[in-house]
C-alpha cells in the first residue's frame, strides 16, 4: 500500500532515535523507497520529508525536478532552495547522487524564474560536482550567448545535447543556427521535433509555435511539403490562430494545385494586412483556371 509505505518513510526519517549516522545512510537509499510511489504521493511525501531539516536529498530532487518542469513558481522556488542550502550546511553529501540531480534542477528553476543569483549558486554547485553535467553545460550555453558568444554557446548546447541535455530553449536556437547558420535542414528539423516534444507546458505554446516554424521551413527546404504545411498548421495552432489563413501553407498548397489552396487564400483574403491583395488576385486565377 503505497500510502502506508509514505507513511513509514517519513516514520523513519523523522525517528529521534535515528542518530546523524543512521539518517544520513537512510537518506542514501531514499531514492529507491520513494521509486515504487505513485508522482503525486512521492511529491507529497518529500514536502513532508523536506519540512524538517535533515540530507533529504533524494526528496528536494524531487520537489526541484517538478519544479523546472512546469510554469516559474518564484515562492516555491525559494522555499525548495533554502531547504536545501539548510541540508548542504550541515551535511554536504558528497556522493550522493540526488546532490546534483537537485542542484542541476534547481539551477534550470531559477533560470525559468529569471533568478540569476540563485542559478549562478547551483551552477557553482554543479561544476564542483559534475562539471560535464548537463544543465551546467546549459547554463554555460546561455551564460555566453548573454555574452554574444554564439559559437561558444552552439558548442555547450551541442555537448549537453549529446550527454542527454533536453532543454526546450537551447534545441530551439540550436534548431534555428543549425538552419539560418549551419545551413544543415536535417539537424535543425530533428533539434526542432526535440524543442517540441520537451516543452509540454501550456505556457510554452509560444517556444512550441516557433520551434514548429523552424521545422517547417527546413521541411520546406528539404522538399518535404506535407510535413512543412503540417509544422506551419501547428504553429498557427500553439498561438491560437487558423492555420489555414497562415501565409506560407496557403502559397504552398496554390503552387502545388492543391484542392485546399482556394479555401486557405480565401480565409487570408478576409484579413486586413499586406497579404490580402497578393491573396485576392491568386484567388481570381484559380477561379480564371479552367477546370478539368
């Protein structure tokens, strides 16, 4: 019974009897009391875990993990962080794992969280740790296009890519050099899929929308037409908008013949703006077209 096992775990954790020795190697194997629990009673479970102090570390790995993964709580952010600052001053963890799985979210938090204070902390955790961690190679990517140092900062990305980095930001401006620079469609189509698939937030629509953007220009580019109509769709989609007034699908689906080019010229054809006119006279065209 999971309830029952999260009530033991923090039994345990939490037992006077238990001296600094005993918690710290129970703290060692927390992770693995934690894994069989279902996300919502293991998130639970370290808020209960962490409210006290003691190396919970595999507990703020899991608070920090779920914080970087959804909308910059900057309160929650805090309260995750001093808790762990308050674990590292009596018990520094060395060894342990969990330290720099927390530390590396706790750093991508705060950055979501426009907190450079607190990312510069945990990144300085981190390279102590871990200097070929993802999130720091990350952190080191953005430090230096902060700088203007894009080259420095595709070279961070790209090795934090292939140690497994999966950060929705850096692979949509990896996926937009590797078109717009590295004059490379296929790497920048597979970077942009990845920017796509890893931000699921609803707030990241915007990120969502532009990474489709990318991928379908350098579908485009490739000569794969379905799949760039398709990416333009979605981005016209993430923001809200009728994708089938977007611009560039229409002028795709009239070059092509297509049955729904008439249908998407007329939707842009509606719309007050420097497209309507070009829409309107392809629009007399097809009609002046004859059939068959």
């Amino acid at each position: 019974d999971a309830a029952a096992l999260a009530g033991a775990v923090v039994a345990l954790a939490h037992d006077p009897a238990l001296d600094a020795d005993g918690r710290r190697r129970f703290a060692a194997t927390l992770d693995e009391l934690m894994a069989p629990l279902p996300p919502d009673l293991r998130r639970s479970l370290a808020t209960v875990l962490t409210a006290r102090p003691g190396p919970w570390y595999g507990a703020f790995a899991t608070l920090a993990v779920d914080l970087a993964g959804r909308a910059p709580d900057a309160a929650a952010l805090k309260r995750v962080a001093d808790g762990m600052a308050a674990a590292l001053e009596t018990d520094a963890g060395h060894g342990n794992a969990a330290v720099v799985d927390a530390a590396a979210a706790l750093a991508l938090a705060a950055r979501r969280c426009g907190d450079g204070e607190a990312m510069a902390r945990w990144s300085d955790l981190l390279a102590s740790r871990c200097p070929t961690h993802p999130e720091l190679l990350l952190e080191q990517g953005f430090a230096a296009i902060a700088a203007g140092l894009p080259a420095t900062a595709a070279d961070r990305f790209d090795l934090a890519w292939v140690l497994g980095g999966r950060d929705a930001d850096a692979l949509h401006w990896l996926a937009t050099r590797r078109l717009m620079v590295d004059q490379d469609p296929r790497a920048a189509r597979e970077l942009a899929a990845a920017a796509i698939a890893t931000a699921k937030a609803h707030d990241r629509a915007p990120l969502r929308a532009a990474a489709a953007e990318i991928s379908a220009r350098a579908s485009f580019v490739l000569g794969s037409f379905d799949a760039a109509i398709a990416n333009w769709s979605r981005a016209s989609s993430e923001l809200g908008g009728d994708p089938q007034a977007r611009v560039e699908s229409a002028l795709e689906a009239f070059a092509r013949g297509l049955p729904a080019a008439q249908g998407r010229l007329a939707t842009i054809a509606t719309v007050e703006g420097p497209h309507q006119a070009l829409a309107r006279k392809l629009i007399a065209l097809l009609e002046a077209t004859p059939k068959g």
